[in-house]
C-alpha cells in the first residue's frame, strides 16, 4: 500500500506541480477503543497518519513555499478534545500532531488542522476547508462547534482547583511504562514516598541485580565506570571506540535507573514487581494487566512513559523509524488500556510533550504520538467517566534524561529555552494527582 501510494503520487508529480493536500481520513467514523485489536488499531492508524507521512515525505518539496498547503480534517467534536465532552475520533490526534510538526518543518506553507462535530453533513465541511484554505494563514489548529469558530490557547489554572484528587496510600496499585528512564524513575521515587504502595515497573531493560558490579561503578561517578569499561574492552583485545563506551554507558545508566525505581519503592516500605516486557507486545502488556487484575482487581494510577525519540527531518525518517517512535506509545497505551477492560482504573498520566502541543522540528513521528496520547485521554471522559485522564506536556528536563545529552543543553540555551529542573518537575505528576479534580492536558514549561 505504501508503495502503491508512492507510485501513485510521484505518477501526478510528473504530470505537473501539486500545490496543496486535504488530507481527510480522520473524518472516518472510528470503532470505540474497547471494540478494537491490536491488529484494527495499527490500521487505523495506517490508514490515518502513516499514509499521510508517506504522503507529505513524497511531497516534501511540493508542499514547502508560499502558496502551497497542507489542510487537515478532523472529528475530534469541533473543540480539538478540549470541551467538556472529551475527543470524539481520538484517533484524529496523530494527524493533527504531525500536521503541526510538519509546520514546524516547512513554515512558508500554509498548514491547518480544521476540527468537526460528528455527523455533519459533507458539503458543510468542504466549504470551510476551502475557506480555512484562502484566509487566516498564521492559525494552525481550528474547529467549528455550534457554528462557531474556535482555536485553542493556553490557560493558567492552580493544580489545587477545589475539586476532589485522588488518595494515594500502601494499598494504592501502580503501574508505570518506562520505568528505566532516569526521569520516571525518580517520579516513582516520589510516588512510592508519597504512597508506600505497589509498583508494576515496566520496561524494556531486564531486571537489574541488586548487586550490579557496573551499577555500583557508575554511582560512584561514570568516569570510574568509563576507565572499567576501556580496560575490559582493552583486556578482551577489542578496539575501542568514544561511540561503543558510550553506548554501554547509556545501557548502564538505564539499568541504574531500573534498579533505583525498585530500590526507592522498597525504601518507601512498598512492594515493587519489576517486569521486562516490550510495549510493542500487546499479549505480554495484556499479561501484565491480568495479573493485577487477579491480584488487585483494579488499577489506581496508571503512568504511561515509555518513548523514545529520533529527531530526523521528514526525507531522512524511514518508515521503520517512523513505526517505531510513533508505536511504542501509541500501541503501548492502546494495549494497556484494552487489556483493562472492565478493570477499575483511578488515573491514567500520560507523558506526552511540548512536540505534540506545538510540533517540533524533526519529531513529526513523536509530535503525532504524543498528540494521539492527548486526545485518548481527552476521550476517556466518554467512556471511562470515573478514571481522572492526565496528559503532561513536557518541555525539556535538565540533569536528568534525553535532554540533558550531547549538544542539546547548548542548543536550547541559544533558544532562550530554559530547561525543567528536577526539583520543579518531580513532583508534578503527585501534584497533579492529589491536589484537585483537573482532567485533560498539562503544559509544564
């Protein structure tokens, strides 16, 4: 299909310029998310957003100047997920997180997200697509609700808003994706402290042992950790490499981190079951999920913050790359959330972040992810009315996590971005929990 798309579109190219794309499959009525497999899921989102990255890949040098656009429809319900009703089609989200990263990476076109109710006639929306497509350059999210037009902005409201938050005590039950990111560990950290309760940690890495000899280096400080390394490599008569020591030092970190998550929760008097499982493993996620079920017979607080990030523009993202940053959490929430069919759930947080508010340069695959995590957790005020849907917004943390490698704390200086301290962030997901009733997107920056 992808190279049918491909061929189909490089074949128009030939016969003359394009000058635009409507891209209206999000307009497509949805499945409820309980009604759906793994397998339906995945080409729901084929269809909608990985078409149209290999759509917009194919036209990357058509749609770039003045004059040329990119206009995209969805039934999110005419306020973007953002009304009291939560996101109809939230499936549309991915689209409308690529669509604002595409804009990112190609300013001088004309890129718009254009928003509708469910069940309206065709021809209303055709006109205001045309519409939207002559006036109003500089707005990129737009939505039409009782016949008024709407975007979105920002709002500053206190976390402790007088509604009622969440209770988080030892018989709280937890479950955490990502739980070998330095950044989600130490929330757990923080979480455990507060609770004393049980932890479902999830990730890739497997279990680390208490007494990791390579752990115990690399707390004393990575340079004692970096000397042991060359002189193992150098002993095993291996050529050594800046890159390869690294690499294994980034391998170390996470199993520290693993490992700190553990120990934290256990410090805190909690119980904590570490399981390694891949988030693209619906069967093991749905394993997991059951056991607790069988054990708990619900889940207070579900923390949703595997990911990974592979910043490349538009022709330098293959399709495996793409798949892979959007999937891990697209499909790891997606699996999580089926599995626990009937099963009470508290909390959900998802992570999400800056990119999928705004978009970002590099990060059409993550924008699109990050902004389907928004508009799941928009719609779980439809069908999970009882659970309080959290999605956090990240900007950049210092010290710890992604941002913090390489050229990237230098590059956000230069911007004028200041990054997120721990002392500052940590706490955020707690915060949010306890304090007050708020459901929906966060934005910390």
């Amino acid at each position: 299909a992808v190279e049918a798309l491909e061929a189909q579109l490089s074949a128009w190219l030939a016969d003359g310029p394009i000058q635009g794309v409507y891209w209206l499959p999000a307009l497509d009525a949805e499945p409820a998310l309980e009604e759906m497999d793994l397998a339906a899921w995945r080409e729901a989102n084929r269809v909608r957003v990985k078409n149209l990255y290999t759509a917009m890949r194919t036209l990357y040098d058509a749609i770039s100047a003045p004059g040329t656009f990119l206009v995209s429809a969805t039934r999110l319900g005419g306020l973007h997920g953002y009304g009291p009703d939560g996101a109809t089609a939230p499936l549309g989200g991915a689209v409308v997180g690529f669509s604002k990263a595409y804009k990112r990476e190609r300013g001088d076109a004309l890129v718009k997200v254009v928003d509708f109710e469910m069940g309206r006639k065709t021809a209303a929306p055709a006109d205001l697509l045309i519409a939207e497509t002559l006036s109003d350059p500089g707005v990129v999210e737009v939505g039409y609700y009782n016949d008024e037009r709407y975007t979105v902005t920002l709002v500053e409201r206190p976390a402790a808003d007088g509604g009622e938050g969440l209770t988080l005590t030892k018989d709280s039950v937890f479950l955490v994706t990502g739980a070998a990111g330095g950044i989600t560990s130490a929330i757990i950290g923080d979480l455990a402290a507060a609770s004393g309760g049980t932890f479902y940690l999830l990730d890739l890495v497997p279990e680390p042992a208490q007494d990791d000899a390579q752990i115990a280096l690399f707390r004393q400080g990575k340079d004692a950790l970096k000397q042991h390394l060359i002189a193992a490599a150098k002993a095993n008569g291996e050529k050594v490499t800046p890159a390869q020591i690294d690499k294994q030092i980034m391998a170390v970190e996470r199993n520290e981190a693993a490992l700190r998550a553990i120990e934290s929760v256990e410090a805190a008097g909690g119980l904590a079951y570490y399981r390694s499982v891949n988030l693209l493993d619906g069967p093991a996620l749905a394993a997991v999920v059951e056991e607790i079920r069988e054990r708990h017979g619900r889940i207070d607080v579900l923390v949703h913050a595997g990911g990974i990030e592979i910043s490349r523009a538009l022709p330098d993202k293959d399709p495996n790359q793409f798949s892979l940053v959007f999937d891990i959490k697209a499909d790891g929430f997606f699996s999580l959330l089926n599995a626990a069919k009937g099963l009470p759930i508290g909390a959900t947080v998802a992570f999400s972040s800056v990119a999928g508010r705004f978009g970002n340069n590099g990060q059409t695959d993550y924008s699109a992810a990050n902004d389907l995590l928004c508009k799941l957790t928009s719609s779980l005020r439809r069908w999970r009315p009882e659970t309080k849907g959290i999605v956090i917004d990240w900007t950049a943390w210092g010290e710890i996590g992604m941002a913090t490698r390489g050229s990237i704390p230098r590059i956000m200086e230069m911007a004028g971005i200041d990054m997120l301290p721990p002392s500052a962030g940590v706490p955020t997901v707690r915060r949010e929990l306890v304090a007050g009733g708020y459901r929906g997107e966060i934005v910390v920056g």
